[in-house]
C-alpha cells in the first residue's frame, strides 16, 4: 500500500520526535525498557482518544505493527 508524500514526512516527523523525548527520558536515569513501556502505553492512550474505544484503539496497535511489519520485511523499513 503507498502512502502520500505528506503522510510519510509525518510520520518521520512524529517518529524523530518520540526518539528525541526517548532520549530526554533516558536523561533522566529512566530504563530503557520503562521507556519502550511508557511510550507503548502513549501510543494506546493516544489511539483510544483518537478512536474513541480502547479496544479499537488495541486492534489498530495490531494492524500498526503488521504494516511496521511488513515495511521492514519488504526493505521499505528505514531505520535512522
């Protein structure tokens, strides 16, 4: 599936953002793992608000991870 220009400049946007906050985290002395885990519970809390239902919000966390998924697999995965 190929997605627009914009929606891709958004998402490295969003994407370079939460690792800057990951390392301003881990600044702090928080453990990696605890981060990850913060970062998982966000992502949850931000579908649901955007869903309005968190078990909508968990099957679009399981399709997010199918097209992450499926990107790195297919080599469209770029990792900075």
């Amino acid at each position: 599936m190929e997605r627009p220009e914009a929606s891709d400049k958004a998402i490295e946007l969003t994407r370079e953002l939460a690792r800057k906050l990951a390392r301003e985290v881990a600044a702090r002395g928080v453990a990696e793992v605890d981060i990850l885990t913060g970062i998982a519970f966000a992502l949850h809390d931000l579908a649901t608000d955007s869903l309005g239902c968190p078990v909508a919000a968990f099957e679009w966390q399981r399709t997010a991870v199918d097209v992450v998924e499926r990107a790195h697999m297919d080599g469209r995965y770029a990792k900075p």
